[in-house]
C-alpha cells in the first residue's frame, strides 16, 4: 500500500488539468494529389466524301466513321466500317464483323478479295460468302505490348484475317495445315504482293492463328512477307519389333554328303 500511495502521488505531480481529447487540433487534410489527365480520342466528324470513299462505294457497303485525333499517334481522319465487299457479278461477301480501316486500306482488302481470294477459292467449287476478320482498328501498341510502338492496327491500316466461308458452310482457316497447301500458297502469294506486310505462322509468335495484313509504308519500298504455310505434321514413326533370328545350324558331320 505504501508503494501504490507514493505512485499516485508522483503521478499527480506537476500535471494541469485534464485536456479533452477533442481539444486537440487535428492536422490538416493533405490536398489531392494532382495527376495528368489520360490521353482521350478527340473525333469530329467525317466529312464530305473522299476521293477514296468514291471508289470504294463501287466495290464496297460501309459506314463513314468519325475521324479520330490520338491519343498517342493513333486515329485516322478517313476511317470507314467495312461491311461487305461486292463482287463484279453483283455478290455480296460479308466482313465478319464489320472492320474499320483507313479508306486506303479497306480498298486494298475489297480489291485483293474480288482480283485474288474469289478466283482462287473457285477450286472448291462453292462462292465466298464471307470473310472472318478478327482484329481492325484498336488502338495498341504493336503485339499489345505496352508501350511499344503504334500498331498499324491503331491507324486503321491493318486488319487480321482468320479465314473465309463459302456458300455451303465450309470454312477456309489460313492457318488450318488441313486445309489444301496449294490454295494457301496462292493466298499468300496474292497477299504479299498486295499489301506492304504479311505476317503467319512462323513470323513472330503473336500470329500463329491468323494472318496480318497492313499497308505501313517503309523506306525504299521495302516489304515483309513471313507467312509459313505449314504441312500436317507426319505420323508418328513406329519402330519395327525385333524378331529374333534362328540360332545357327550345328556343322554337319564330316564327310557328310548335302543334298
């Protein structure tokens, strides 16, 4: 007890009033920490129609889209969503979907399909109905990776195909080894004349199932063509079972006569 006195006496020494806890002045709120604002897409509108819309109209549905300013280096100022592409004859082979592409671009696609894809599909013997795109306009780095340079993907010049389906339901996959090797290398043959960059299987990693065409413009014309057109796999080879040979004959006795 006499311990617990002299505590409380020493603890009682020299201290003031109690002081509420809400006296306290409380420090200041810290102020937003200020950020850039993230790049946005600027559109307006289309426009009157371009020399390049004119003659797309003859070979092509599609929709004029807005012109997009950025962010980065992307957007295009002569953007369109590729509906269909008409055929001379008067058919109608659908985009599936709709890709949007710079005008020049989507000429370049109308023009290979009707001159090079309806005539060489003619082999297997049902007309084109449609055409499996899986990548037009997007604003990206190249592959997606992060920052990487602009894609042509983010210019709308470039589109990734997946294959075409015919009148009868058949698909056509460009990269299917199924599908017959000489058809796939007239496709390719047909595209890397046409456009400035073709891309497949074998050339990079990213475009193992599908084929990317782009119209990027280089220096001295230069051009890439990397499509493997690749053969089915070969069977597994099975190694023959080793059959035991007889064992040797004992020597015949000597002066024994062979008949």
């Amino acid at each position: 007890m006499p311990f617990l006195t002299a505590a409380l006496v020493l603890a009682s020494v020299g201290s003031g009033p109690p002081t509420a806890a809400a006296d306290v002045p409380l420090p200041r709120p810290r102020p937003p920490i200020a950020s850039a604002p993230s790049p946005v897409a600027v559109t307006s509108d289309h426009g009157p129609p371009t020399d390049c819309d004119k003659r797309l109209a003859a070979m092509a549905v599609f929709t004029p889209k807005p012109t997009v300013t950025g962010p980065g280096a992307c957007g295009g100022a002569d953007l369109i969503a590729l509906d269909t592409v008409l055929l001379p004859d008067g058919t109608r082979v659908a985009v599936t979907p709709a890709a949007t592409l710079q005008c020049g671009m989507a000429e370049s696609l109308a023009a290979w399909i009707r001159d090079a894809v309806v005539p060489q599909l003619a082999e297997l013997n049902s007309p084109l109905r449609a055409v499996i795109e899986e990548d037009s306009y997007e604003c990206r780095g190249r592959n997606r990776v992060v920052g990487a340079k602009v894609s042509e993907h983010g210019k709308g010049d470039a589109i990734d195909i997946r294959g075409f389906v015919l009148a009868d339901g058949r698909k056509v996959v460009l990269t299917d080894v199924d599908a017959p090797k000489p058809l796939r290398q007239a496709l390719e043959e047909s595209a890397c004349r046409r456009f400035t960059t073709v891309l497949g299987p074998g050339s990079d990693g990213y475009h193992e199932q599908h084929i990317h065409l782009d119209a990027l413009v280089r220096h001295n014309g230069y051009r890439i063509c990397e499509w493997d057109v690749r053969e089915p796999a070969p069977p597994p080879t099975v190694a023959k079972a080793q059959i035991p040979l007889p064992p040797p004959r004992p020597p015949l006795p000597a002066g024994t006569r062979k008949l």
